[in-house]
C-alpha cells in the first residue's frame, strides 16, 4: 500500500477493496482480476484504487502480510517448548483464528492461492513445532529439510480439507489430530 496518513476513511477503503478481492478470488484467479472487477465490486473509483494500491497483487500482498503478521503474533504470545501438549495449545489457537475467518483462507490456502504465501504460513508453523526436533534427534540438515517439507505439504492439505468441509471438526480436535501426526506419525492411528 502506497505510503501516507492513514485515517478511518483509508482504513475502510483498504478494508472494501480487501474484502472484496476476496470475494472475487472465491470465483477466478488473481490473474483473471482487473482493477476495474475489483473497484466495481468494491464500489470504488479507480482513482480512489490507484491512490491506496497499484494492482490487485498488492492487495492481495496486504491481506497476506497482515494474517501472516497476526500468526506470528498468536505463536509468540504462545510459549512453545515443542511438546506435543504446547503444540496442541499453539496450534489450536492458529486454528480458531483459521476458523474464525474461514472465508479468507479458504482462498488463500486454495490450489489457486499463492503457493508462497501458503509455503510461508505453514513454515511459520512448523518452525516453531519442529525446530527443536532436529536439535533434539541430532538430524541432519538435509533430513530437517525433507521432514519439513513433508510436514508443510502434509499439514496445508490437511488445513485445505478441513476449511473445504466447513470445519466441520472442532479447532481442538485438529490440533491434536496434526500434532499427534508431526510427533508420532501415521504409526500412532495403527
């Protein structure tokens, strides 16, 4: 977003366009979202666009930038010592607030999402739950590297399935489903 004073009539205006690219995005790729798509849906000028924003891409790169702000947030205030307990705890809470805005991740996290935004969410994640792993395990560099590749492709398709199903399972149960994976594995339903 385009540098300046922000006051309540920008901070609705960024908000209009950001809810509505997301609305749009539910339909058809970013690439297949004009300006003009976008303001009409928002109900805005272009010059009102142009003001705040140079492309939808840039919306887009604000909306992702705050969730992955607000995911930080959420694992920083969490103390994690990389049990499976606080993990649990971590974990659920990043689900609530997946939960809670289910709408906007449901295209974020879609096939036609941004691939690294999604890579850069779910290593948020698994940098906190594993990291302490490879310490502990003595792994290598390149096991740590397969392990949280498998972890981040694993837990996005999971996240994908969940949202796409209306979560329908409880934010409690997902995190305790996952973590129970990441630590011990599909061994541990068998």
């Amino acid at each position: 977003m385009k540098a300046g004073k922000v006051d309540r009539r920008v901070k609705y205006t960024t908000t209009l366009l950001k809810e509505s690219l997301i609305r749009l995005m539910h339909t058809r790729p970013i690439s297949k979202i004009s300006v003009k798509m976008l303001c009409e849906e928002a109900d805005v000028n272009r010059s009102t666009f142009y003001a705040h924003f140079n492309d939808p891409y840039e919306v887009l790169r604000g909306i992702e930038q705050g969730v992955i702000s607000d995911f930080n947030t959420y694992i920083n205030e969490s103390a994690s010592d990389n049990q499976p307990e606080s993990a649990v705890t971590v974990l659920k809470q990043l689900l609530d607030y997946t939960s809670d805005h289910a709408d906007l991740f449901q295209v974020l996290l879609s096939d036609g999402g941004d691939t690294e935004f999604q890579k850069d969410l779910m290593s948020i994640v698994q940098d906190r739950m594993i990291a302490n792993l490879q310490n502990a395990k003595q792994l290598n560099e390149r096991t740590a590297e397969y392990l949280q590749g498998f972890v981040i492709a694993g837990a996005l398709k999971i996240l994908q399935k969940w949202l796409q199903d209306g979560t329908v399972e409880s934010s409690q149960e997902m995190a305790e489903f996952i973590t129970q994976l990441l630590f011990q594995g599909v061994s541990g339903y068998f």
